[in-house]
C-alpha cells in the first residue's frame, strides 16, 4: 500500500478514551524493545510517527495512528520488561487486555517478536492467549538484518515449530534496514481489512 497520510489520533489508557470510529484496526502487541517503533514508522512511511524511546517499556498507553483515512494502526504498551514492577505490568496487561477484548474495530493483531531468539514465556503465554479469543494474527520476526541472510529462513523455520505453526503466511521476518517484511505485512493487513 502506498502510504502518503498519516496523523497521530490519541492516546488512551481507557476505554472511553478510543476513538469514536468505525475505522478498521490493527493493533500491534510484543514485548518491550523489539523495535514495534520502527516497524510502525516504516509500515507508516514515516520517520518518527511513533516514539522511539532508549528505555524499552517506556509505552504505557495505546496509541492510535490514523492510516490513509482507511484504518488505524493501534501501538500497545509492550510487555514482558523485567525492569518494572509487578503493580506497573499488571496494569499495562489490564490495558492491553481491556482494548483487545472489547474492540470490535480490531481486525488484526500483529505479534511483534525477535528473530534472534526463541520466545519468551511472555511470548507463549500471549501467543495461548491470541490462539484462545480467536484473533486473526501475524507474527512479524523484527531484527532481520541482524543475522545472516542465510540463517533468516533458518530462524523462521525453528519459531515455527516453537509456536507450532502450521499455517502459511502468518510468520514474516521483518527489517526496515533491508527493506524486508513491509510488502507481505501489507498484503496480510490489506487482505483482513477488505
């Protein structure tokens, strides 16, 4: 998609504070640091549309991002950063939550992981949680330019099977440094949206 028009909607911490829209969304969801600023800003066209932030966990609010007038992109706070306390992720999990269970705007979830890595606990258990409400999901592997082109296929297919994956096209490998994942993610968004 070509993407020209993009403005920042709102940001909310409650429910009452979403946008009074009939807009189609796709959330964004992953742990804290993954680089879900820069895919954001890439998938946007955009060089700074979302904050990126040298402390990881620093998002604590949903943000809206309204895309060609078509849809919104809605940034989640991440979760799983070790370096906050129980109180602070019980409260971010509850505004995740809170958005992912009540919007019937929501029409993708787009699970942000490291490539790099196998995933976390935070990881399985968002994963279980996607697989049980039912939610249309992609998974989008970030950090792809930090490893071997070869290896990136690799790394794809032993995620698979550590998600027990067995559809087509819902694992992409992702880098906005080798211009990679924007394309397919697209595809996927548009394909839901229409």
């Amino acid at each position: 998609m070509i993407v020209n028009n993009v403005r920042f909607v709102i940001t909310a911490v409650k429910q009452e504070q979403y946008p009074k829209s009939d807009l189609m969304e796709v959330a964004f969801v992953g742990r804290s640091n993954l680089g879900k600023s820069t895919l954001l800003n890439y998938m946007a066209n955009r060089k700074s549309i979302a904050r990126i932030s040298s402390t990881p966990g620093k998002t604590r609010e949903i943000n809206f991002y309204n895309i060609e007038e078509k849809l919104h992109f809605v940034d989640l706070p991440g979760y799983g950063y070790a370096k906050v306390s129980k109180e602070k992720k019980s409260t971010w999990s509850e505004v995740i939550e809170t958005y992912l269970t009540t919007r019937e705007q929501l029409k993708l979830l787009v699970m942000i992981i490291d490539i790099r890595h196998d995933p976390t606990n935070d990881d399985m258990l968002m994963f279980d949680w996607i697989l049980a409400k039912g939610f249309n999901y992609v998974i989008v592997a970030t950090k792809a330019d930090k490893i071997k082109r070869s290896q990136i296929n690799i790394r794809l297919n032993e995620l698979k099977k550590d998600f027990n994956i067995e559809k087509e096209n819902v694992l992409i490998p992702f880098s906005s440094v080798l211009k990679l994942g924007r394309d397919e993610l697209w595809e996927i968004i548009m394909n839901q949206i229409i």
